[in-house]
C-alpha cells in the first residue's frame, strides 16, 4: 500500500510523549486531571435537545438534506447575524451552513489555494489553517501572534515577495489559544490590507458569544467593506455547546461562499436536518443560556488566573474564549512544564509549541472543566512548585 505524499507529509500528532504519560497514570489508577480540552462541559440546553428530539422522529428529516441546508436555517443565520452585530446578509447567496466550521474552514483552502500559493496564518493558531493549506498544496507564511502586540499579527511586516504570492489570510477573533481579542478598528485594517494586496481574509469566529465582564466581541464583517473581502466562519458548538452536534456556518462574501457551496456538494450531503431544526431553535430560541454559561465560565477564569499566578505562571483574565494563556515560569519550556504539572501534581494543560513556535513559553488552559473536577484540579496546581527555582537555590 502506498500512502499519498499528502497524507504522509501531516504533521506528527505532537503530544504524543505527554499522551503516553496521561494514558499511563490513568492505567495504573491515578486520576488525571484535565485543563487540556477545549470542549463545554455543560450539556446542550434543553429546548435545542426537545426540538432535536421531536425532529428526529419525523420521517422527512431521515432523508438526504439539501446540500446547502434548509432555506429556513439560512435565514436564521441571517437572522441572527442581524440581530446580533446589525448586518444583513442574504441568506441564498451569503450564508452557507456547515457541518461544524472546521469542515468548512479546512475546505475553503481548495477554493483559493493553489499549487505554490501561499496563505498568511497566525501563530500560535488553531492548527487546521496550516494543514488544510498544506493539504492543497499551498505554503504557510506564519505570522507571529506577540504578546506585547496583544497577540495581533503585525500585517505591514510580511514581505512584498511573500505578499505576491500570498491569497488568504486567516484571522481569529476572540483568539485560540491565546484568548486575544481584536476591536473593530483592527478589523478595518485588515480590510485594508486584503484590498491592497487583493487577498480573501476568512476570519474564524466561535467564541464571539463566550465573553466576560460585559464585553461584547465585535464580527470581523463589522468592518467597513468586509463582505467584498472576506467571510466568517461561526459555530454553534461554543455558544450552544453544540460540539457533538457538527453544526457551523460561513458568512460573508458571495463569490467565496458560492465556491465553498459548489466544492462542497461534490464532497457532503448536508448537514442532517434534525441537526439543522435544533440548531434553527438555537440561533431563533432564548438566549439565556449564554449569559448563564459565561458567568460559570468567568468564575472558573478567576479561580484558575489567581491560582496560577500564586505558583509562578503569569496569566491575566481573558475578556473573551474559554481559555487562558499562561505565560510558564523562568527556566522551563511548555513541554517541560506541562511534563512537571503531570509528574508533580496529575494535572493535564497544553503546551503552547502544540499551537506554533510562537507559542513557546505558554500553556493553555481551558475553562470547560466541570466544577466538582475543578475545585480539585485547583488544589492540586496550587501544590505545585518549581523544581527548577529549587535546585539554583
Ligand atoms: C472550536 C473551534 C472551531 C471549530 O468548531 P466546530 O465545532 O468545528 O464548529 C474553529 N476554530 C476554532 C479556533 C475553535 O477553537
């Protein structure tokens, strides 16, 4: 058998030394405890289940679904993105609902990347941007996501001869891993710059919902003529916490989502309907549930920010995301320290280099960890101290 040269050049799943560790612990009865996974912990809310329910049993939704999906789920995409963020859209040639957006945001790279093209990734970043480039062939032009830049790229550093090349750029806002966020102002730079360089910009937006303290993320089709560059890609999977359901949707220019709509229907059928009734009573039902879960989410951010800066990590508060990004203590690496929290403590964070070389120096750690788990994990990593400080001493 012989593997594509596509398959075999992906990357190598790079925590597979810290995997072993977690899966040995757990083998010989230790409990683990995991700041590792970004995915809500707190169950679908009851009414999107109800009308999940209900549609399942009907036989018309057990049949092929329209490979652009119910007429009635576009509109209340459009209708939500309305009512959220004031911006129309029209819902046959503008929105385009998908299953999850990572299916799309993977596919959208055999839309406008073609052998030798390049596309301008962030990093650290959500690692589908670079794979999905890769897997058409394209190049990768990373741009760093720094700190003191508040983790936005700086876009007037990328070279003309990268720039002559270059056919996308990827943005996400509120950021993965780094919980940055980017106001509007940013936004219409990059508009900007996609003009002057003739670029599409597909911005990733999953955790507008998921904010803090009042905050309200802005949509990167805010900015002044973002539809003739660009799209977004949303999902319901952190607003709802619908991950398990596959449920997502693009937005944005009309040409782009045509393309998308077109490569798409030669590779899917849809997205099954019961998923796309509940997702209609998601967007067009009570929106309680957001604020409840960001308030959860937002007393765990505390409770971990403060820990973690008592044992030497330097983290501030997200406005935005489920995550945080700490800064390591002086002497280690991300892999050193995530290996010495599980050695030391049994407690489980991403290494930032698992996002980017950028993101050396950092962990991520998620706030989807349920509460009860929580207040233990809590304990545990303020038990932890730095072996490294110890032995200079
Ligand atoms: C969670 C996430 C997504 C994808 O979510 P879907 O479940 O596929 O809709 C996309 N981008 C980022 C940055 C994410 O964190």
């Amino acid at each position: 058998m012989r593997l594509s040269q596509r398959v075999k050049n992906l990357p190598p799943y790079l925590f597979v030394e810290i995997s072993r560790k977690i899966a040995e612990k757990r083998a010989r009865g230790e409990e683990v405890i995991s700041f590792a996974i970004g995915d809500p912990d707190i169950p679908t809310p009851p009414h999107i289940i109800e009308r999940l329910c209900e549609a399942a049993r009907d036989p018309a939704n057990h049949r092929y679904p329209e490979s652009d999906s119910l007429p009635e789920l576009r509109q209340a995409v459009a209708d939500w993105y309305e009512r959220r963020f004031g911006i129309s859209f029209d819902p046959d040639k503008e929105v385009l609902p998908l299953i999850g957006s990572k299916e799309g945001i993977a596919h959208i790279a055999f839309c406008f990347i073609d052998r030798g093209d390049i596309a301008l990734v962030p990093d650290p970043g959500y690692p589908v941007y670079s794979v999905s480039t890769m897997l058409a062939n394209g190049e990768v032009y990373y741009l760093p996501l720094r700190e003191e830049a508040d983790f936005l790229p700086n876009l007037k550093a990328v070279p003309s001869h990268i720039l002559s090349r270059a056919k996308l750029l990827w943005l996400n806002y509120p950021n993965n891993p780094t919980a940055a966020v980017a106001d509007l102002d940013f936004f219409n730079r990059v508009v900007e710059f996609a003009r002057q360089h003739d670029l599409i910009v597909c911005h990733d937006g999953p955790y507008t919902e998921v904010a803090y303290d009042g905050y309200r993320p802005v949509s990167f089709m805010q900015a002044e003529g973002a539809r003739e560059v660009g799209v977004e890609f949303h999902s319901l999977s952190k607003s709802y916490n619908m991950t398990g359901w596959r449920i997502g949707m693009a937005v944005g220019n009309a040409t782009a989502i045509d393309a998308l709509k077109r490569l798409k229907s030669n590779l899917d059928s849809g997205i099954p309907q019961a998923i796309q009734l509940a997702a209609i009573a998601a967007l067009t039902g009570p929106q309680d549930c957001i604020e409840e879960h960001n308030a959860i989410y937002q007393r765990r951010r505390d409770l971990i920010v403060e820990v973690l800066n008592s044992i030497g990590l330097k983290a501030r508060p997200p406005k935005a995301s489920l995550y945080i990004w700490a800064r390591v203590p002086e002497g280690y690496s991300s892999v050193d320290f995530t290996t010495d929290l599980l050695d030391q403590v049994g407690v489980a964070v991403t290494p930032g280099i698992g996002y980017g070389k950028h993101g050396e120096g950092y962990v991520r750690l998620s706030l989807t960890i349920p509460d009860a788990t929580l207040v233990k994990g809590l304990s545990r990593l303020s038990g932890w101290r730095s072996s490294r400080r110890q032995i200079i001493k």
